[in-house]
C-alpha cells in the first residue's frame, strides 16, 4: 500500500476530527470558576451575552446564555473585572471553543465600584453632597487637625510641604489607622475629636496612595456621614 491509499484509509473528516476534539476538551476539563475582565461585550436580541474573559495574558470566548443572564445583579459591559462559573464547549459548525458560563459575580474593584456608586447615589439623594453644605474655609488656617497614620509616608509629606512654605501654624496628627475593618471607625473618632476639642481651625484626613481596596475606609458611609455631621471644614488628601 502506497503513502496516499494509507492516508487515505487512516484520514478522518473534518467533522469526525472537530468531534474528537470536542469530546477530549468538555470530557477532559471540568467545571470551573474563571477569574478576568470582559472585554468585546455584544448582547444579542435574544438576550444571550457574548464577550471574551481576559487577563494580561490571554483571552477566553464566553457565552452566556439568556436564562442565566437574567438572574445577574449588576450591569455587563467592558472592563468589569468578573468570577465566572461554567465549562468548555466546543461549536462544532465553527471549530471553536467556548466557556459557557452559568453563573457569573463582580469581583475585585468591580464590586467595590458599583458599591461606591451606590452609595454616592443614595447619599446624594439625601442631600450630602448639596453645595450649601460646603463649609467656608480659614483664608489662612492656623491650627490643623491630621486624622492619619502618624507612621506612614502622607505625614511626613505633609509635614515637609508645610515647612517648604514656611507655613506659621500649629499640626497636630490625630492618629487612626487608614487600612483594614477597624479604619473607618477610627477616622470617624479622630473627626469628632477634632470638633469637639475646640482646638481646630480645619481637619484634614488621609493616607497615601494605594488600591483601591487599600483606599477603601475613606469610602464607607459612616466616614461620609461623620464629614457630613462635622461642623469644621475637612479636606480629604486620600492618595491614588
């Protein structure tokens, strides 16, 4: 038998390949959480959702049909970093694969932007952020309240710019931590502190730069409130 008889015998289609493949990659590799951010986002009329998942590295072709992407509580779109929860599937009329997702969350600074959103709405709509209640600030504060880390890089750097300018006045570091569950209540207590010492002409709070879920004490609503309620002018000097 000759080179091309045995090909012959030996080849197979393209459809009987496409379906070895596909049996070896949904047979092969389970169900799985996948972590990445959406990218090339399309909604179909029938309600189905395509868009790629995608790191620095790679990218995955997802779908996600309408039934599971009725039950999602937040918007898809492009760059929303997302867990996505589903298997591999190989189309067959295209030979491509696909992760066919069933459920899907927010995670990492996605989550935590829409909760700022949320939040910023709600307290907008309470009236928090109208322009009548902006505080008149000291055309030149004298005595200046830090709510900070006294240990970390922000005091230091305030510090430094004050005395480059020379600046004639009194700073006292309110000390509180500015990272991790107990930051924000201790920025609310440095804030009342300084209002009812008596001793401020204007408080100032912060940190230096960080991410997002570093930053994120400065965001809860009680921090909001307690700046609210405070009958001081406060300046926020939270880092990026």
């Amino acid at each position: 038998m000759n080179f091309e008889d045995q090909f012959e015998d030996d080849s197979k289609t393209v459809s009987e390949y496409t379906r070895a493949i596909k049996g070896v990659l949904e047979k092969g590799i389970p169900p799985a959480w996948v972590r990445g951010e959406i990218s090339n986002f399309r909604k179909q009329a029938s309600g189905h959702l395509y868009f790629s998942l995608k790191d620095s590295g790679s990218q995955l072709p997802a779908v996600m049909f309408r039934g599971n992407a009725t039950r999602l509580g937040f918007e898809v779109d492009n760059g929303v970093e997302v867990s996505a929860f589903g298997e591999l599937s190989v189309y067959e009329p295209h030979g491509r694969y696909q992760f066919i997702i069933r459920g899907m969350e927010e995670s990492g600074s996605g989550r935590l932007h829409r909760a700022f959103e949320q939040l910023k709405k709600k307290l907008s709509a309470e009236g928090l952020f109208d322009a009548d209640r902006k505080k008149t600030f000291p055309s030149l504060p004298l005595r200046v309240a830090f709510v900070t880390s006294p240990s970390g890089a922000a005091a230091q750097d305030f510090i430094r710019i004050l005395k480059r300018r020379e600046w004639g006045g009194s700073l006292t570091i309110i000390p509180a931590r500015v990272q991790g569950r107990e930051a924000a209540d201790e920025i609310c207590s440095g804030i009342e502190f300084a209002e009812k010492s008596g001793l401020f002409d204007l408080v100032v709070i912060g940190r230096g730069g960080g991410s997002l879920e570093d930053l994120w004490c400065f965001n809860e609503e009680r921090v909001a409130r307690a700046v609210a309620a405070c009958g001081l002018p406060i300046v926020s000097a939270v880092g990026h």
